[in-house]
C-alpha cells in the first residue's frame, strides 16, 4: 500500500489502524499474486484488472480461494481507484470502479442469500460433531485428567488436562475466535487500576477471594469487535463458569505464567498454536477436523434450535464478537 492511500484511508475514510493494518496485508497478497514489483496503484489497476478479475473469479469457481479472500482482492482495486471515499473515483476511472463495485456487491448479495439457507457445507458435514456429544466427553474425559494431573504434575498431563480447559472454553460459554491466545491473567486489585489497557487487551481477572468469582474481560479496542458496542465500553464481560474457574486455577498449580494459555512447549500461546490445539482436542476426541469457527457454529445451532428470547440472542451475539444477523444467517446451521 503506497503512502498516499494510507494517508487518505486514515484521514479521509477515518479507517481504524486495525483496519488499514488488515488493507496492508490484503494489498502485499495481492502483489505478490501478481508479482508486482512496487506499490498498486491506479494505472496498474487499470492496465491489469481484466487479469485480476478473471484469476480469481476462476479461483473462486474452483474453490481454491473463499469468498471472503476474493472480496478482500477486489477492495484493493475499489479503493485504489477512490483512496477517499466509497464510489468517488477520478471520472476517467468511474467506468472500471463501477464495474468492479458492481461485482463485489453481487458477490456479496449472493452469499449473503446462501448463507441464509442455513445448510451445512460438505465439509461441515463430515466433520461436525454434536454439541451434547462434546458435552459427554468433557463430563466423562476431565475427571480422568484431572486425576493423572493431581497424581504426577508434569508436561504431559498438564497439556492434557489444558486440553479439558479449551474443549470447555468453546462449549460451556458462547465461543469467541482464538481472542484466548494474548489472554492475560490478573488480579481484581490490578484491574481496576487499568484504564486504556482494558480497552486493547484480553484478561482473565480472579479476586483474591475465591467466592467472588473470576471474569474474562475481552478488550473493545481489538480486531472485529464492532457488535454491540457503546463508545462508552471499555470491554465485553462474561463471568467466568465455576468449573473453568477451578480448572484455571488447577493449572497454575503446575505453571504460574500470567498467560492463561500455554503451547506444548509450555510458553503463551499465539494464535497458530491454539489453533493447533483445538484441532488436536477434538482430533483425540472425535477424529474430526474442527476448529474455532465451527466450534461457534456448533454453540449457535444448539442454542438457536428452539425458540430464544431476542434479548438472550443480543447476550450471546455480542459475546461472540459479532452482529445478530450473522449469528442468524452465517452461524447457526440446520
């Protein structure tokens, strides 16, 4: 992304960082796709979007890129062509914009209206597993870790029953993405001394006093938080589910690290690896291919089959970090 369009999505679009971060990384797959040597820009676009367009409509035919990668393409040229605003490009390039605004809003609308079908994909079929079977093996699976933990503390039992704690995480509470991964734990006491950290951070809080019970404390400030949020909120609360609490609490009886996650080589976990992790759970547990995102289809499709109050529907939307809308079409499945 050459300096020029950063400089008008921040001060003309008045685009968040996370969002023009998230550009920047859309316009570096692009031009290595296309194997541009310098910056996109408006005469490449106009020179190249025949080829642009037709290899990933052809992508996009074969499967070989998803809808949501093939949009993100595309809004490379929309805004390369009108840096300053939605469909306000130089009159000599309106005929190419519309042409591809045009594509992307039928795209869209498309998907859209498939989504809304509520049908599983072929892929989702073969690797969905019950919400009430995930439930029993929790319930049959985590005495007998927590048994072989308490008996021997080591590397082996610890990730074994950390494992418990992440099938849990995405079962018994509505299912953020991998937000788990940068999750920091911390004192009530500490918390509350925070002020713009909590806005742009993930956290576990605990009070010293067991009884009172712990929270997570899910930052406004981070990517795809846009559901429900008052300028006001500093962060989305959910009390934290007794047995978590002691499964937490469990843990760090092994190792104390102020993250609440930990990879196998028992150092915090990034995103890459608690992705791993919860492949490698329900691999063990079900020898199916399941991870976060259908995780949260599976919580929506099990709470949303029968009649929910609209107000409990907002809750958990707005827990999950995303709208009622994509909850009820994108989410939950028949």
């Amino acid at each position: 992304m050459n300096v020029s369009l950063r400089r008008s999505l921040k001060t003309h679009r008045k685009s968040k960082d996370s969002s023009i971060r998230c550009y920047e990384s859309n316009f570096l797959s692009l031009k290595k796709r296309f194997n541009v040597s310098r910056v996109i820009t408006q005469n490449w676009v106009v020179k190249n979007v025949d080829l642009v367009i037709d290899t990933y409509l052809d992508e996009l035919e074969r499967k070989v890129i998803t809808h949501a990668k093939f949009i993100s393409q595309l809004t490379c040229l929309l805004l390369t062509l009108s840096p300053k605003g939605r469909r306000q490009p130089k009159k000599k390039h309106e005929k190419i914009y519309n042409r591809v605004n045009q594509l992307v809003v039928k795209h869209n609308t498309d998907y859209a209206a498939d989504k809304s079908k509520q049908e599983k994909t072929e892929k989702e079929k073969e690797n969905w597993v019950m919400y009430n079977d995930i439930v029993a093996y929790i319930k049959k699976n985590e005495p007998i870790a927590i048994k072989a933990f308490k008996a021997n503390k080591n590397k082996t039992t610890f990730l074994n029953l950390q494992q418990m704690l992440i099938m849990r995480l995405y079962t018994d509470i509505p299912p953020r993405r991998l937000d788990y991964q940068n999750m920091t734990i911390m004192s009530y006491n500490d918390y509350k001394k925070l002020n713009t950290e909590i806005r742009e951070n993930n956290l576990w809080v605990f009070h010293k006093t067991k009884s009172k019970g712990s929270f997570f404390s899910f930052g406004v400030s981070l990517p795809k938080t846009q559901a429900y949020i008052k300028d006001e909120d500093n962060a989305v609360i959910w009390d934290c589910p007794k047995q978590i609490q002691k499964l937490i609490y469990l843990l760090r009886t092994f190792k104390g690290e102020k993250s609440l996650l930990l990879n196998t080589k028992l150092k915090p976990i990034n995103k890459s690896s608690l992705s791993k992790l919860i492949s490698k759970a329900f691999k063990n547990a079900f020898n199916k291919k399941v991870g976060s995102s259908m995780l949260r289809k599976i919580y929506d499709s099990e709470k949303f089959k029968n009649d929910v109050p609209l107000e409990e529907r907002i809750k958990i939307a707005r827990m999950m970090n995303h709208s009622i809308m994509v909850s009820m079409t994108h989410y939950t499945k028949q």
